[in-house]
C-alpha cells in the first residue's frame, strides 16, 4: 500500500467540509452524512466485481486512517477519503477524473 499523500485529497482533507460542522449550520439532525449509503454501495460492488476486495480495502482503509489520514475527525470523511486514495493507487480511477468530476459536482451545488 502506497501511503505517500496525493495533493487533490489533501486539499479536500484541508477544506473543513466535514459532516459533523456542516450539518448544524444548515439544520440537518441526522449523524450521517447523505453519501455514507452511497459510499457503502460503492464498496459493495467494487468487492462483488472483484475490482478491490473487502479486505484488501480494510486493510488499506486501516492503514490510511492510522497514517495519513490520522487527523480527519470524521469516520465517514476519513473512510471515504481512504476508498479513493485506495482506488487511485489501484489505479481504478484516475486523480484528474477524480477532480473533473469534483468541479462538476461543485458548479452544481454553486449553481441551486
């Protein structure tokens, strides 16, 4: 497992977007985050297809939560930014399909 730090989820470490400081400011009582199912889902099927086994991505997952990501606050954040620096070392997604899709999401949410 490659646990050198990539710098599009550093920047997305740093942006203080987690969960737990979002929710209050726009109301939402519900502890998990609205993407957790999706999330889960994801890991489901890369398991099922065999793309990143479920143990394999727990083992990386526990090893990027200790190191890398050691300071992220938030299981869910931590998780998930564990799932994609996984999936970039694996070469399953590529850092800048990763970031497109970032910009289109965000313009989106810019947008409503």
């Amino acid at each position: 497992m490659d646990l050198r730090r990539i710098a599009l989820l550093e920047n997305i470490r740093h942006e203080g977007k987690e969960w737990n400081v979002l929710a209050p400011r726009y109301g939402v009582t519900n502890p998990a985050p609205p993407w957790k199912t999706s999330l889960i889902a994801m890991c489901e099927c890369l398991a099922a297809s065999g793309a990143l086994p479920t143990l394999e991505r727990r083992r990386s997952e526990d090893d990027l939560a200790q190191s890398v990501y050691s300071e992220v606050s938030s299981a869910p954040e931590r998780e998930l930014l564990a799932l994609v620096h996984t999936m970039l070392n694996t070469g399953l997604v590529a850092e800048a399909d990763i970031a497109a899709r970032m910009r289109t999401v965000r313009l989106r949410l810019e947008a409503a």
